[in-house]
C-alpha cells in the first residue's frame, strides 16, 4: 500500500487482517502518538507503555471506528487518555509536597496540556484539509500565512495571478478548504464534544 492511501481503505484492509495496512497507519500516526506523549513528560519505559497500549486498544476497537476519516483524533485522544490514566496510577503511590503546588508560585502557569493537545489535533487537521485541496489553492494559502510574511507583490509574481485577485481568491480558497472531509469531519466531532460537554 502507499502513502496516499486513505484512512478509511487503510482501517477497511487492516481490520480483515491486512498486515502491510496496520503497518502504515502505524508508520503514519506514530509521530501524533509520540506528540502527545510528549505533552506529558514521561519517562522513556512510560512513554513506550502508552504507545503500546494505543495501538492495543486500536486493535481492539479496529471494526468499531464508524468514520475511519477520524481516525486521527480518535489516535489522540486514546493517547491523552491513556497517558492520564499512567499518571494517575503514579500519583496515586507517589508522595508530594502539597507547597509545591504551582498555584503557590509566583510564575505564570503554561498551557494546559488539553489545550496543547487541541492545537497538536487542530494543525493536523488543517495540514490533512490542505492536502486535499489542489496545488495551487494550498500554495496560495500557505504563502498568506507565511512566517516571514511574503507580500501580495511576490505572491502575485511567484503564483502567476493578478495582484487584485489575491483577496477574493484567498476567500475561495479558504471556502474550499472548509468544505474538505477532514475539516467537516473536526468540526462535526467538535461539534459533538461540545454537545455532550466532555
């Protein structure tokens, strides 16, 4: 199988028991795993423990994915979620000084790791919604987000269109990009969190 294989040919094939399916969609969603297992600053033994029981419980839920497109999200979330639950298993065996608590010191808290979690799923979406859009729609729109900013006069030289169609064809193109399964898919099971609140 190749690399542009879809996510729902790769669950279809590895459920009936394709080996050369489960092998790509553990060599495309490892580095999401290792992602969030990273958020959680585990030792290495941790870490290698909850990669391992993802794609256990990935295996064992393999015929119940209804949207195999998902299938990103449902990796994270499995990850996260079975990162916590070492972590309460740990703590649970493990003494700690209730003044070291963060809320005692005077430095600002980082980021939560649900919310760096959601930024990891959110640009994995967006990188697997311009995937689908043509070359030159995702050019376009890379270009405008470019770090640093390149201005329309370069843009419109490297792209080839007219300096005053950049605008209008960005709001196309960012209309198309919404409209990509990956994004309809986010956004339905965002939608559907937020619903049930959890």
């Amino acid at each position: 199988m190749s690399d542009v294989t879809t996510n729902t040919e790769l669950v279809n094939a590895a459920a009936r028991g394709d080996q050369g399916a489960w092998d790509l969609i553990v060599k495309r969603y490892l580095p999401l795993v290792y992602s969030v297992i990273g958020n959680f600053r585990l030792s290495r033994s941790d870490a290698q423990d909850v990669n391992q029981t993802v794609w256990l419980r990935l295996v064992e839920h393999l015929d119940d994915i209804r949207d195999p497109r998902a299938l990103p999200g449902w990796i994270a979330v499995t990850t996260r979620n079975e990162a916590l639950h070492l972590l309460r298993k740990r703590t649970r065996t493990v003494q700690f000084d209730p003044m070291s608590n963060p809320m005692f010191d005077d430095h600002p808290q980082s980021p939560s790791i649900d919310e760096d979690l959601l930024r990891s799923e959110r640009r994995q979406v967006l990188r697997e919604a311009l995937a689908e859009l043509p070359q030159k729609q995702r050019e376009l729109l890379l270009l405008l987000v470019a770090d640093p900013p390149v201005s329309y006069r370069e843009i419109s030289k490297r792209l080839r269109i007219p300096l005053g169609s950049i605008g209008p064809t960005r709001a196309r193109y960012l209309e198309r990009l919404r409209a990509t399964s990956a994004l309809k898919v986010f956004l339905a099971s965002d939608a559907d969190t937020n619903q049930f609140g959890a």
